[in-house]
C-alpha cells in the first residue's frame, strides 16, 4: 500500500509540473524564451526551447511509465486464505428469500 501511494504522490508531482512547463510554453514557438531575447543569454531562444520541448517530453515518458508502474503496486483486496469470495456467496444464500409466484386472485361469480 506504500509503494501505491508513493507512486500515485509522484505522478501528482509530475501532472503539476507538465502542466507548468505546458503553460509556459508558448504554441508560435515564444513562450519564455521569447522573454529571453538578449543575445547575451546564457541560454539563448533556442536553447530555452529546446529544453522546454525536452523536458515535456521527459515528464510525458516518466508519467507513462509512473502509470504502468502504478498497476504493479495497485492494493488487491485479496483474503489471505481466498475465501473471500466464498463467504460473500454464502452470505447472499442465506439471506436470499425464495420468489413466490404471482398468482391472480379468484374470480368472482356475479
């Protein structure tokens, strides 16, 4: 059950963060690094860019593979002995009442 919910935290952690980099992001190719124009950037349009389109991709593949990894750690709720399948047909047997048939009332003779 830990490793479920350590699982499902990080791929909150990282729906958050796409969608950050995602809004960012500008769709014309701007965004931020159409902030960053100055040719004396460390990081230039470009590199912003391409590290943006990186990292997106990056988030994409880890979020794929948190979901996959997720159904290995989803809690089964499975009885140690497996009867709980058997207990809970046997409960409905027992209270299950039989059905009566539905019979018309007699007719009356005028």
């Amino acid at each position: 059950m830990n490793a479920f919910i350590f699982i499902s935290v990080l791929i909150l952690i990282t729906c958050v963060l796409m969608i950050l980099v995602v809004l960012v992001q500008n769709s014309k190719g701007g965004g931020l690094a159409s902030n960053f124009s100055s040719s004396n950037q460390y990081m230039g349009v470009r590199k912003t860019a391409d590290f943006l389109e990186k990292f997106t991709w990056g988030l994409a593949i880890a979020l794929l593979a948190l979901s996959l990894l997720s159904i290995i750690a989803i809690p089964r709720g499975r009885n140690t002995q497996g009867t709980a399948d058997t207990e809970l047909r046997q409960s409905i047997d027992e209270n299950a009442q039989p059905v009566q048939d539905f019979q018309a009332p007699p007719k009356e003779n005028k």
